[in-house]
C-alpha cells in the first residue's frame, strides 16, 4: 500500500467528528433527501492511478462543480475572450449574489460565481452545436464513464427555485452580457448543475488540471499548460465562494465546490481528488469535506505554499 492509500484510509473516521455540525442543502428538495452522514473520496494521480475510500462510487449531484469544467470548455472554444466578459477578482459575496452587478456594469467578478458561469454558458451556447449533448459527450470522455447522466428531478427543481438565477441572467443581458436566449441560457445552466458524477469520475475528469491541460484518457489537450494554470488559480481565489480564503489558508489546493457536497481539489502536476459529504457549513461548502481535505495536507504535506 502506498502512502497516499494508508492515509485516504484513515480519513473517515479523521472527519467523523464534524457529521452533524453542517446541513444538506436544502433550497432543492432532493439534495435535502441525501443521507447526511455519507463520505466518499477519490483520487486520481498524474500518472493514471486511481484510489478511493467510502462512497467514491456513488454518483451525486455536483451541482457547481460543473462550473470548472464548463469554464475549461469556455476557454478552449473562446480562449481570451472569455476574460473580457467575466473578471477574475474573488467576489467575497454568496454564489448567488445580485449586488455586485449592478455597480460593475454586468461583468460578474469571476466564473465561479452563479453570474459569472450563466456567462460562461452563453458563450457555451454560441459555440457548441448540440449544447447539452455535447457538455455531455465531454464529461463522458474525460471521466472515463458512459453511464453519467443529468437528474431529471434536480433539474426540474433547478427551475422551480431558479429565480435567483433567472434575475441574474435578466440582468446580464440588460447589459448585453448574454447573447443567447435567457430561456435557453438557464436551460443549459441548470442542466450542467443537474449532472451526476461520483468522487471517483469527477477525480479523473479533474486530472487534466493536475496535468498541464492534457486529456486523460486521449492523447489530446482539454485545454493548454497556461490555461490550466489560470483555471487552478482561479479555483484557488475564487472556487470556495466567499470561503475561497479559508480554504486557502487551511487547505492551500485549488478546490471547486458544490452545493451537493462534493469538492475537488488539485494538487498541481500531481494529482486530482474529489471529496463528497453532504452537509455544509454557512457558505455552501462541504464540512467534513473540507476537514478531509485539510487532514489529508497536513498528513502528506502536498499543498501548494
Ligand atoms: N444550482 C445551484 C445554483 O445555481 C448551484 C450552486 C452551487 O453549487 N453553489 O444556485
């Protein structure tokens, strides 16, 4: 057994502690069903290996960990641009926050925000030809898995509690900072929320980040060496919400969270790791996820700083 595999083996029972202190979230009815108490995590090396512990298997609603994916395929479509039409400056506001916009003149601070990803999903929208199917096909082929689908019933929620994101995009394109049709805008935000992925897919869709861009099962880039280290600063300032500063000063990886519970983190030319506990503390992030992800820096020392 290896190091890294004695150690993700100790994990569950090193988080135990902190089951009950956050909630599932509940402004969509089926996360709030999710069993509390589950924990899964999975990680995948530069070099092809996997290893996990718990419920890696077990597929959950990523919910904005798409963000990082459809930002990634943004900027392999649209490269640069993508930066005129979203910033790149930690919000320090909730995901879903309206405030900002109004006095930056409809530029969402950056692509992890709820503003920032409808941007990025229009720009989706003008570049791909069968938008859901094709975001699909994407995630299929870098985690290795045919199997992964959307959730019917998530998505559908999405929508009956989506007025948050419904003023969001309004506003955006009040400001032509939306091209396409709000109605499909939202449509294709709310779908990529409504993917399903397990620890151990999302670990190995993430690779490509560990690994200067390359695809990991395919001898093809996702996106270039200076785009993956650009997209890893920005799930450093910007993936944790208004909680990216804690997570840099207690995890020290660039992590992307959801609020279905999973975090993946990227410990760069390295390794990729995805983390899933339901509950979450007040910002939207994963308790027991961030405390597995901490214990496992501190163990093997692989931070950034
Ligand atoms: N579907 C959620 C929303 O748009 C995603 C939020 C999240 O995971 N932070 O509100």
């Amino acid at each position: 057994m290896t190091k890294i595999e004695t150690i993700l083996g100790t994990l569950p029972e090193a988080v135990s502690h902190t089951f009950g202190q956050g909630k599932p979230a509940n402004y969509i009815p089926a996360l709030a069903e999710v069993c509390g108490n589950k924990f899964g995590m999975a990680i995948s090396t530069a070099k092809g290996r996997d290893f996990i512990v718990g419920d890696a298997e077990e597929a959950f609603s990523i919910q904005s960990i798409s963000k990082v994916f459809s930002l990634s395929l943004a900027m392999h479509y649209a490269g640069e641009k993508v930066f005129e039409r979203v910033g790149v400056e930690p919000s320090g506001n909730p995901f879903h926050s309206l405030s900002q916009l109004e006095y930056e003149n409809g530029i969402p601070r950056n692509p992890f925000i709820n503003a920032g990803a409808l941007v990025v999903a229009d720009i989706l929208l003008s570049n791909l030809n069968s938008p859901k199917q094709d975001f699909l096909d994407h995630i299929r082929s870098i985690s290795k898995n045919l199997d992964i689908q959307y959730d019917e019933r998530v998505f559908r929620s999405e929508y009956d509690n989506g007025q948050r994101n419904a003023a969001l995009a309004y506003y955006l394109k009040s400001f032509d900072n939306i091209k396409n049709p709000i109605a499909q805008v939202l449509d294709f935000y709310f779908y990529l929320c409504s993917l399903n992925m397990s620890c151990l897919d999302l670990a190995r869709a993430s690779r490509f980040l560990a690994d200067d861009g390359r695809h990991p099962f395919k001898d093809k880039s996702v996106v270039s060496p200076l785009q993956t280290r650009r997209i890893n600063t920005l799930m450093m300032t910007c993936g944790t919400y208004d909680e990216a500063g804690e997570f840099a000063f207690h995890v020290g990886l660039p992590c992307k969270s959801g609020v279905g519970g999973g975090i993946v983190a990227i410990v760069p030319g390295k390794m990729s790791l995805c983390v899933w506990s339901p509950e979450l503390g007040k910002k939207g992030n994963s308790l027991p996820g961030m405390q597995a992800l901490k214990t496992f820096v501190e163990q093997t020392g692989l931070a950034v700083f």
